[in-house]
C-alpha cells in the first residue's frame, strides 16, 4: 500500500509567516517612532484670536429692543483677519409686534493703512415676527441674507464705519434701509 504525501493546507504555512513579518515591522516601526519623536508644539492659534462684538439695549415707553452679538476674528497677517460672529435680537412694540432675529456672520476686514479698515459681512438671519394688533395675530418667518461692504475709521481696537447691504430689499429685509453706522471692537 503506497502512502499518499498530504501538504497541509496553504493558509498553514501562510498564516505563520504573516504573524512573523507583521510582529517584527511592529516591534521595528515602535522602536523608530520612539527615537524619532518630537515633543508635540503647540498651536499658536488661540493666542492670535480676538475677541469682541456688540451689546444693545433699548427700552423707553411701550418699547424694547435687545441686541447680543458675539464675534471672534482671526489676523491672518497685519493686512487681514477673518471671523465670525452670532447675533441674537429681541425687539416689541407693545400691542403691535414682537420680533426674535438670530444667525451667523461671517467677515473678512481688510486694512490697508492701519487707520482704514475695509470690511465684507455675510449675514443670514432667521426672522420670526409676530403682528399682535391683529386678531388673530399674524406670523411671518423667514430668512433674511446681507451682504455688507463697509468702510470704516480705525482706532487701536475700535472701528467706526458705515456698511452698506448690496442684497437690501425694501419689501422683505429686517434694516429700514442699506446704509447703516456700525462700531467694532476687538480685543
């Protein structure tokens, strides 16, 4: 009787080797990393942010009107600084209308003397208006983008301009008009 000579099967053989060669690269590519190492640096980028935005208040007879709008600007070098910002406005006329206004900005200031800043914003706003002298009471809520080109004069932190909405429209935007004063400090 003539024995047939079996091979084990493939993945035997394989197997073993693989667990080798993968142990030893481990074992060599550990030992690198750990000569190799630098000590991590640490990023300078919150050291550069300034911070700053706006507060308002407005309260007299039957009305009231409440601003907070947080920003944060990036320098990206002595010439220019991106940022953004978020914005939360109450207002009310007793017995006519109450409106919540609340979003994001976006902004980039450009100051090619250290006395002129140029600004471009980005807003979107979602405006939620209640008409309460009418029974029943009528609701608009919509979106209201801006997109504001402004100039303005710089003093160390502070920036007193004007902006002017390119996207302005009298039938459905929350500004009485496309030009506006504005202050900005960052610190």
């Amino acid at each position: 009787m003539m024995k047939l000579k079996t091979n084990p099967p493939r993945f035997l053989t394989i197997v073993p080797t693989c667990v080798l060669f993968l142990t030893t690269s481990l074992s060599t590519t550990a030992q690198n990393d750990s000569i190799t190492k630098q000590p991590k640096q640490k990023s300078d980028f919150w050291q550069k942010v300034q911070f700053g935005g706006g507060f308002g208040l407005s309260i007299g007879g039957d009305y009231t009107n409440i601003l907070i709008a947080p920003g944060a600007i990036y320098p990206i070098n002595e010439k220019v600084a991106v940022g953004m910002g978020l914005q939360y406005s109450y207002a009310e006329e007793k017995d006519f209308y109450n409106s919540h206004l609340y979003g994001v900005t976006f902004i980039t200031l450009i100051n090619p003397i250290p006395e002129a800043q140029f600004s471009v914003e980005l807003e979107q706003l979602r405006v939620n208006n209640t008409y309460t002298q009418f029974i029943p009471e009528i609701k608009e809520n919509f979106w209201n983008t801006g997109l504001f080109l402004g100039l303005g004069y710089q003093s160390q932190n502070v920036t007193f301009g004007f902006r002017y909405n390119v996207l302005y429209r009298e039938d459905k935007d929350v500004y009485g008009q496309a030009w506006m004063p504005f202050v900005r400090a960052y610190f």
